[in-house]
C-alpha cells in the first residue's frame, strides 16, 4: 500500500513537472522525469541512480520489494532468489536464463566483487560448499535479491553477506565461448 502511495506521488510530481514545463519560458529549465525518477529511487532505495542507471531495472525491482520468500515461489505472493532473478532478466534486460543459482552461475563470466556494475550478479554459497543464493548488483555495494526477509536491498559488504559472498558474474551473450542456452 505504501510503495503504491509512493509510486503515485512520483507519478504526479513527474506529470506537475510536465505542465509547469510548459507553461514556463524558454529560459526555463525544464525538469526531466527521468531524473525526478533517478532522485527518487536513490532516495527510496539508497542506491546511487544516476543518468546512465537503468530505470527500468529500478522500477521492477520497486514493484516487487517487500514481496514475502517462498523457496519454489515465482510471484507476488512469493518468490525465491533464482526466481527473481530470472524475472529481472526476463522484464529488464530481455534475456533467458536458467532457473537455479548453480546453473545461472554456469552462464556468466566471473567477476571479482571490485569488477561488478549495475546489472552483474551476484553469487553466494551460504553455508553450503556449493551456490546458494544469487541477487543482481545496483551499485554502491548494493544488490537486490529475495532472501527470507522477502524482496530486498542488501549491502555486500554487510558481516552476513560478505562472509558468504563467492563471485560475481556477468552474462555470456549468445556467440561468447561457454553460451549455455535453456
């Protein structure tokens, strides 16, 4: 209720900011939705959007923080890591890809933590000697996953997740060496 509170006060300072624009001279500045937006998931989230972010990515994961963990889950009643990962690359980044951390792990290069940005995975191996847990990368040491908390943003370098932390990794496109389709 309250994310969607908040995301219809985004939608009216944009849509105020659209008619004030045009009712001011041209010696105005005129506000840019795009920006207003960029200030408000940094705001909201507590991650960095800047100009070169990307908004979508922003706006999909908006939509489905605080969404409950179900281990198995892919909706908004409830939703594991792999499938919310899955889901990111599907609606954001029009890409396929496979449904469990280990496999989703085996289609990207690995990425030491220093290496990541804004769209790269990340892979953990909580108390297990094999992947775990993956969340997708947003900046600044963040990352959005579904955790039993639910849907979120963590930081990477918080005691829990850096203690787990294993690699990062960046998709193969299809035509790279080792592309592993579904």
């Amino acid at each position: 209720m309250i994310k969607k509170f908040l995301f219809s006060i985004l939608i009216i300072t944009c849509s105020f900011s659209a008619v004030n624009a045009q009712n001011k001279t041209k010696e105005t500045k005129v506000e840019d939705p795009d920006n207003l937006a960029s200030q408000y998931f940094s705001q909201v989230m507590g991650v960095a959007v800047n100009a070169t972010s990307n908004l979508k990515l922003y706006k999909f994961i908006y939509e489905w923080i605080g969404t409950p963990y179900r281990f198995g889950g892919n909706t908004k009643t409830g939703i594991d890591c792999s499938a919310f990962t899955k889901a990111i690359y599907d609606k954001v980044f029009n890409t396929t890809i496979l449904r469990n951390s280990r496999d989703i792990f085996s289609m990207t290069v690995p990425l030491n933590k220093e290496d990541l940005k804004e769209g790269d995975l990340v892979f953990f191996k909580i108390k297990s000697k094999s992947i775990s847990h993956v969340g997708v990368y947003l900046g600044d040491n963040r990352f959005a996953h579904s955790s039993t908390g639910g849907v979120k943003i963590s930081n990477i370098n918080e005691p829990y997740y850096s203690r787990y932390f294993y690699k990062g990794g960046r998709i193969l496109e299809a035509g790279d060496k080792n592309f592993v389709e579904e």
